[in-house]
C-alpha cells in the first residue's frame, strides 16, 4: 500500500486547525502545505492524496470567521443561527468525506 492510512488524516489536521483558526481556508492550505512539505519530499507519500487531504482540512469548520460563510447566509438570507446548523455542518461533513475518500484511495493505490 503506497500511503500508511493516517497520513491523510495527519495532513489533514492542520489545515482544519488554521483554517479554522484564521477564518482562512487559503491561510489553512498555505501553512499546512509549509508543514507537511518534508513529509511529500521523501517519497513514500502520493503527492495527490496529501493535497486532497489538506484541500478537505481546509473547508471544514467553516464559521462565522469565514467570508463564505458570511457570503452563503446572506445570499439565502438565513439567520446566523440558520447558516450556522447548515452551513457549518454541510461544510464540515464535504471535509470528512474529502478524507475518507483519500482515506479510501489509499487503501486501494
């Protein structure tokens, strides 16, 4: 199996914590891509599984901190609260299947 399973979820991680964080999926994308680089250097990780992972970390947790999320709860005119239960949530489970679909590919390349 060309990728350990928790590479995926270890890039992960950081770009959902500074995305987060900063209200900045590209700051999220960024800096995650700065931390993980030694690891995508060696060749024992698929380049592409990592950018999945990370482009998956950095959507996820999408809050009021985010300009999308101001840009989707005005669009449809939803209340904080409103925006926050869907918004949030339908963001958070598109980064979860982002990583168990590079979970998946993993396995299967």
């Amino acid at each position: 199996m060309g990728v350990p399973v928790s590479v995926p979820a270890l890039a992960l991680v950081p770009a959902l914590v500074l995305s987060f964080s900063t209200g900045s999926a590209t700051v999220g994308i960024v800096a995650a891509t700065g931390i993980l680089a030694p690891m995508a250097s060696d060749g024992g990780v698929q380049n592409s599984l990592l950018v999945v992972a990370i482009g998956a970390g950095s959507i996820g947790l999408n809050y009021v901190n985010h300009a999308g999320f101001w840009l989707v709860k005005e669009s449809f005119g939803m209340t904080l609260g409103q925006a926050t239960k869907s918004h949030t949530a339908i963001q958070t489970l598109v980064s979860v299947c982002g990583l168990l679909m590079a979970l998946l590919i993993s396995v299967l390349v």
